[in-house]
C-alpha cells in the first residue's frame, strides 16, 4: 500500500493529500542532495529538514508546521510497515501569539454594498442568479468554497417551518445543518432555482451547475470573482473573504466566541479567536483620538 492510499483510507481530503506527498517529494529531493547519507529518515534529518525550510526556503512557520504534519504522517506509514530504525518525533515550529492570531481579511460594509451591486449588474441571467446564490450562501452562512460547490439538492431542506442546508463533508469530516434564516438568502436560492430550472443540466443533483457541465467548479467560482472585482471596485476580493467577513460579523453582533465557533464549524475556539482582532484601521482609529484623551 502506498502512502496516498494509506491517507486516503484514513478520510483525509484529497487536496490535504496532494499536499502531503508533495512534502515528501520535497523531503526526498533535499535528502537525497546530502553527501553519504544512508538512512533517508532519522530524527536529526527532520531537525535539520526543519533548519532548512526555515533558513534556505524562508518559508513561514505556519508552512513549515503544515508540512511538518504531512512528515508526521508518512512517519506514522513508515513504522506500521516497520520502515524505521528508530522512533521519531516531530515538533512543530513556534509562532508568536500576534502572529498565530493575524488579523483576517475581512469586508467592511461599503465592499459588501458594491459588490452586491456588482451582483446585479451582470447582464446574463444564469450567471446573474448563480453569483448571487453562491456569494449570498458564503456570506449569509459561512460556507467554504467547496461546502458551497458540493451542496447537492437533497442538502436543500425546503419544508414549512424547516428551511435548512445540509453540509454532508465539510472541512475535517464535519457534518451540519445550518438554518436558512435569511429572507435575502432564501430569495437568492429561490431565484436560482428558477434560472437553474431551464439550464440543460437542470436532472444533476448539484446545486451549482455551469452552462457546460452539470457540476460548477472552481474555475466558475474564479471567473465569478474576476466579474466582481472589475464591477464592484473591489481589488482585492476573494471568495473566502465573504467567510471571514460572516465570522466578524458574528461576533461584532453577539460577542459571544462559542455561538461564532458553532456557526464557523471550527473545532476549536483557538481558530475563531482571529474573529475577536479588531481591523488595524480601527486600532489606528483610536491612536488618533489619543491626543482629545490624554
């Protein structure tokens, strides 16, 4: 059994995978450049991999900790197929509190107005009510770029006094149920059904269709944004912005971290702490008044 099956039989998501043996590859490459090297794992060979993704490669800690993980795990395949001379152990590279919780980028209220503008100015009528859906169901629930583009019809409940969107697989295995509470997200879903109803692919089972495929994916999300960004004004904007931009308004509304962490879906409330940063706008905001408070 090779290592991509082996991850791939513990559930692990197919993009985590890629990423994983694209560190070994790495690992392998670097190894096998050192002069009269006869083991290819040991634990001063992570140590001194580790010394070199952070002085040679210049890459960040938080990249140097992901690939650390994808080390981790062909360690772990390596010992159950009794491949190790020795036991060994993998630290993670240490990050700074500042800089573990970085400041999201997030939405102020005037980008969300132009980009919702930018929404309705598109002239075609599919990829008018498909954009709206798909930025609406981000902005309005949170939902990652591939929750929103996996979502099936059967993931849509539609019933009296139970309007829901399921999320079968989300990130981590995650399984939920969000709420359709919003009547401006439930309008978008209902306009899209309308557009997707006349669609050639109006039998896929996807929410999300193209007018080439009946499956929508990431390349449509991509021209999506590139639309926005020229209409809106918007530069800089990305689909995950729309995340971040759910999360802040979380707790802007609620203060409270753990009704935003079950509503985000993360597993731990470390991740829905950078929700908690003010912008640095703000925190220059109130330098600025410093002089009428002193």
């Amino acid at each position: 059994m090779d290592f991509a099956l082996y991850l791939k039989q513990q559930e692990i998501r197919p993009k985590t995978i890629k990423a994983y043996c694209t560190t070994v590859l790495e690992y392998e490459k670097w190894c096998s450049a050192l002069p009269e090297q006869e083991d290819l794992l040991t634990q001063l060979l992570v140590l001194e991999f580790k010394s070199y993704l952070k002085t040679i490669r210049k890459n960040h800690p938080k990249t140097i900790n992901r690939k650390l993980a994808g080390l981790r795990k062909w360690i772990q395949y390596l010992s159950m197929h009794g491949q190790l001379k020795e036991a060994i152990h993998v630290k993670d590279e240490m990050i700074s509190e500042m800089e573990r919780l970085r400041e999201p980028r997030y939405l102020d209220r005037d980008q969300v107005r132009e980009i919702r503008k930018s929404i309705e100015k598109e002239p075609n009528n599919f990829l008018r009510a498909r954009d709206r859906c798909m930025i609406y169901l981000m902005l309005y629930l949170g939902f990652r770029l591939e929750e929103m583009l996996n979502i099936q019809l059967a993931d849509l409940i539609r019933t009296p006094g139970k309007q829901k969107v399921i999320i079968r697989e989300g990130k981590g295995g995650f399984y939920a149920e969000m709420a359709l509470e919003s009547v401006e997200l439930r309008n978008a879903i209902d306009q899209w059904f309308e557009e997707r109803a006349m669609s050639r692919f109006a039998d896929s089972p996807y929410l999300f269709v193209s007018r080439k495929a009946p499956h929508a994916g990431k390349r449509s999300v991509v021209r999506m944004i590139e639309r926005v960004r020229k209409t809106s004004g918007v530069a800089e904007f990305t689909s995950h912005q729309l995340r971040h931009t759910f999360g802040k308004r979380i707790i802007d509304e609620t203060g409270n971290i753990k009704k935003a962490q079950e509503l985000l879906r993360h597993r731990h409330t470390s991740s829905t702490e950078i929700y908690t940063l003010h912008r640095t706008e703000e925190l220059s905001d109130v330098l600025r008044k410093m002089d009428d408070l002193v």
